[in-house]
C-alpha cells in the first residue's frame, strides 16, 4: 500500500504544478457540493453579532443596505484586546446572473469579493475601546465588506449595524462624565458614585430593564464585561487542551491551523444571542439597580482594589463601561486615632452591623490662636451618630448628628480628639432593618465630615435664615428665570447649578430630581456642564442679605431643576433646597 500512496502523492503533486487536465469550471456554474475554501458570513442588521478573531487572521463580514437607507451605522466592541477594523464598500463592474440558484453551500459574498470591481475605504480604526461609524450610505456599492483583524493573540468582537437616523437604542448611553468617583475609603469599604445613565434619566418608564453593576477585583482595570469575564474566566487543565489539541490534528497538516481557526470560530447564525446572565454569571459583580451611589464592603484591609461600573440593557443583552478607578482601603495596623489634615473633607464610614461602631480622630488647629472648626453632617439615613470633642480626658461637647449641617467651634486647645460613635440598636430594630427591602444590605452609618483652622474668627459662621429657593413669576420667561435665595453677611461664593427635567418629572413636580442632589452630596458629585454661574455675595445687614441670579440660556416650555450651593473657606458646602420652575412656552 505504501508505493501506491507515494505514486498517488506524487501524480496529484505533478498536476498542481503542470496544470490541471481537467476544463475549468467557472465559481458560478460549480457543482451544488463544492463547499467555498474561505467562510465568509452575512452581516444582518439590527443584531448584535459575536465575531471570533483569530490571531494575525483577518475576519470578513459581508451587508447590504435598503434601498431607501441613505445613513447607516456600524458599531464595533472589542473585548479585551485592541483590534484593527475597516469598512469598505465595493462597487461590481459586472454583477453575478441573476439566475443562478445559490445554495447554502455557496458562498454570493466570495464571488462578488473575487469579481472585477471598485472597492472604497470609508473607516477604519485601531484600538480596544468601541467604535461607531455614522455615515451616509454609498448608493453605488454593491455590498459592504466589514474587516476585522487581532495582532495580539485570539480574541472577541461584538458588531452592530443599525440603517437610518436617529439612535439605534441596543446600547446603553454614557454620561457627559463617565468616570467613577469615589467618595469615601475605609478599613473594609469603598463609597463610590458616578452620574446616572441617559438611557434611565431620558426614560423613566424603561428603568425596569436597566442595572447598574459594581465589579470589583484586585488586578486591573476593564474595558468591558467582555474583558473581565476573559480575566478572571477558569484557565483550561494542561491535559486537557493537549487532548484538545490531539483531536484537532488532520490529515493535511499544512492548512491545520488555519483550517480549525476559521471553521471553529464562525458562530451559527441561526443561534440565539446568550443571555445577559451567561455574560457576567462567573463575575463578582454587585447589581443594585438604578442607584448611582454604591458602597462595597468586606474588602481587605490595606489592599488596592479596582472599581468598574457598567450600565447593562437586560432587554437587549449589551452593556457600556464607565471609566473605572481604583483605591486602596486603610491599614489595619495603622493606629486607633487618626490624624486629620488641614481642611481635609472626610467620609466615615460603618461598616460593622448589627453592634456598636466607634472611630477615633485627632486634630490640631494652626496658629496661635489655637482655634478651629469642625463640620459634620450624617448621611445615613435613620441611622443615628453621635460626635464627641475632648481634650486631654475633658468633654468639650457632645451631640448627636443629623441631617443638618452640625458646626463645633474649637477654642483654647492645642489638640483636639473626635470621637465618631454609632449609637447601638436593639436586636429587633436590627432585624426589622435588614428585613426592609428600602435598606438594602442591612444596617449602614456614613458622616461627612470636615476640620480647618479657623484664622482670625471668634466664633461658627454664620448660616443664612432659610435655604429655599424663590422664583420671580413675573420675571418667568421664555429663555430666562429669576431666583433669589438668602445669604449671610460673610462673604461667601454662590454657584448655581441646573438640570433638564423630563415630562414624567415635571408632572410628579420635580420630586424625583431632588433624590439625584441628595443634601450630603456636595458641588463634587455634579457635573461642571449643569453649573451656571458662581457669584460672590455679602451683606451686613441679615434682613437685607438676599440675592438674585437671572439664568438664561432655557428652552420655552421646558421645567428646570435648580440648585444653589454656598462655598466657604470652612466647613461642608451647604445646599440650598431644590428649586423646580418651568419656562413660558409663549412670550
């Protein structure tokens, strides 16, 4: 048998070489069992398509658009590595006949691809983070060719063509600012925030198919949850990708590699899209909801850890990344008393539940005068803290902290020692709580709090008589309102800021926007687009301390939100009530 296959191998090897004595045979006149040598894939519109790329292999997708389609869009994701892609429409000289029948086993796209014609570049792009083209439409391409080629290692893409105007909506929406702050550190937990989503605050009623989801990890950073599930997905047994590799050996060695690469990765186009929970079911991820403030907890000590948030479409199965942060939690060696630095803003966190919780701060004014002052406000809800000033074994003063803002005048001490308590609960108390869907996670306590060396003051600054906010009817117009709130007789900077409402909560009366500017989120958690105008103010006289703003720059008939934060040189910012008004349609 071995001299027959040699003399066989040897005759097939002379007719490659000599020419074939066989007629040639035109691709599109090939018999209905000859299978295409290079897959190619139909790209279809209006879903989210999975794309295998192998390495240093470029991917080809094939589209065609509407007649009446003059713009398009094509988005591309990449998962965890950067990518190359292009699109292209290319233009036939002589179209393929019509009469022919094409079966599943034919490939249209690879004769239109080898026939004579024009091809024009219209995008291309490198990188790893997602990429749209917005365009119009060629009217005379024949068909549209989507390139895609990894030179890393083997990877995943996701692509997306919507055709005509408007957004496509199978992607959430970013904010103007998509960075994830944080808050406050502590020994075991991080407070983190970042600015909703457009897609929640644009449409209420489609809240309910929206989360937000908390990844944390002590590696690195990601771009997606594509990349994260990559990172931190299971590394295959040793033997068990050798066997792996084992039975993918075939006979023609030569074309081994590429032959299983192309095959293997091209999903069925037929199959369903996976589920949401497939995507992230073996990450970590905490998903809360619609809730732009989270704080993470049962961390380690004096560890680094990286936060990721993503905004995720339930309904449509795709998510979009906020730019993430990192931080690292305090020591757990590091002493009982903490030392506060000058005019730090600071935010103390409980993290021990269901029992009492105590911190332990020390501060000392500069200068002579030895005087300074101490701002806190709690941010907890019903939880009740209780703050504490001695000197050198003496209680200064002790008084519990709420909602308002609570100011302690520091004077005749070199040092000062805060004591920060949770006051306790009872057994009951703690299990109604954690039962109470409104307190999820059970039991949390949080406290603003700020310390400064108060130079020439003899005493708390003063606060005006009330923070509301007045509006002007009179004064309303088309593009323009008048406010008018109560300063003090200290000079102290007033910024204003603004925020768009939607029908829904101009109907509920703005109710809902003043959750989004809760009293202990400060100037920090707004971003600089909804500020206005920041003005300087002071009157001696406190009867006579009212000042105005005219805002312009409004839509007619449209209802703002608005906010007004005093800035001081000591202390917490203070915020002045939300103000709703609504803009004349006609003048």
């Amino acid at each position: 048998m071995a001299p027959v296959s040699l003399s066989w191998c040897l005759g097939a090897a002379l007719a490659l070489f000599c020419g074939s004595p066989w007629p040639q045979v035109h691709s599109a006149l090939a018999p209905e069992n000859e299978v295409p040598l290079r897959p190619t894939t139909w790209f279809p519109e209006g879903k989210i398509t999975s794309v295998t790329l192998p390495k240093g292999r470029t991917r080809r997708l094939y589209f065609t658009l509407k007649k009446k389609a003059p713009v398009m869009s094509v988005t591309v994701s990449p998962c965890d590595l950067p990518i190359e892609w292009s699109l292209a429409a290319r233009t036939l000289k002589d179209k393929p006949l019509k009469s022919v029948q094409w079966s599943t086993k034919k490939s249209m796209p690879e004769v239109w691809w080898r026939g004579p014609g024009i091809e024009e570049k219209m995008h291309s792009f490198t990188g790893n983070a997602v990429d749209t083209f917005l365009g119009p439409s060629n009217p005379q391409a024949s068909i549209y060719i989507l390139r895609l080629r990894s030179e890393q290692q083997n990877t995943r893409a996701t692509v997306y063509l919507h055709e005509g105007l408007g957004q496509s909506g199978a992607f959430p929406l970013l904010p103007a600012d998509p960075r994830v702050h944080t808050l406050g550190v502590g020994m075991t937990s991080v407070t983190l925030s970042w600015a909703p989503s457009a897609s929640i605050t644009s449409l209420p009623q489609t809240q309910e198919s929206y989360d937000y989801c908390v990844l944390v990890n002590s590696q690195q950073n990601y771009p997606s949850l594509c990349a994260a599930r990559e990172s931190t997905g299971k590394k295959k047994d040793p033997k068990e990708e050798k066997k792996e590799r084992r039975r993918r050996v075939t006979a023609w060695p030569i074309l081994k590699e590429w032959w299983w690469q192309q095959w293997d990765s091209y999903p069925d186009p037929q199959s369903p899209p996976s589920s949401l929970a497939d995507e992230y079911a073996d990450l970590q991820c905490a998903c809360q909801g619609t809730e732009s403030v989270c704080t993470v907890s049962d961390l380690l000590p004096d560890t680094q850890y990286y936060f990721d948030v993503f905004v995720i479409d339930r309904l449509n199965g795709t998510s979009m990344a906020y730019k993430g942060t990192f931080a690292r939690t305090h020591e757990e060696a590091r002493p009982a008393i903490v030392t506060l630095r000058e005019g730090e803003l600071r935010w103390v966190t409980f993290g021990d539940r269901g029992s009492n919780s105590e911190q332990f701060f020390t501060f000392r004014p500069r200068g002579w005068q030895q005087s300074g002052l101490l701002t806190l406000q709690s941010c907890s809800g019903g939880e009740k803290v209780k703050v504490t000033v001695s000197n050198k074994g003496q209680v200064l003063t002790s008084q519990a902290v709420g909602g308002d803002l609570v100011h302690i005048w520091l004077q005749g001490s070199p040092s000062y020692l805060i004591h920060l308590e949770r006051e306790g609960t009872t057994a009951g108390q703690i299990s109604a709580a954690t039962a109470d869907p409104a307190l999820p996670g059970g039991l949390m306590a949080s406290v603003k709090m700020q310390t400064s060396s108060a130079y020439h003051r003899r005493g708390v600054p003063s606060l005006p008589s009330t923070l509301q906010i007045k509006s002007f009817n009179r004064l309303r117009g088309c593009n323009s309102v008048t406010l008018a709130w109560m300063g003090t007789e200290e000079r102290s900077l007033y910024c204003v800021y603004r925020r768009k409402l939607g029908e829904r909560e101009a109907e509920a009366g703005g109710e809902k926007a003043g959750g989004a500017s809760a009293p202990c989120l400060g100037p920090e958690s707004r971003s600089d687009t909804e500020r206005v105008l920041c003005k300087y103010f002071q009157e001696l006289n406190p009867r006579r301390a009212v000042t105005t703003a005219v805002i312009g720059g409004l839509e007619p008939g449209m209802a703002y939100v608005f906010d007004v934060y005093l800035m001081r040189r000591w202390g917490i910012p203070i915020k002045y009530a939300s103000k709703m008004v609504k803009t004349r349609k006609e003048c």
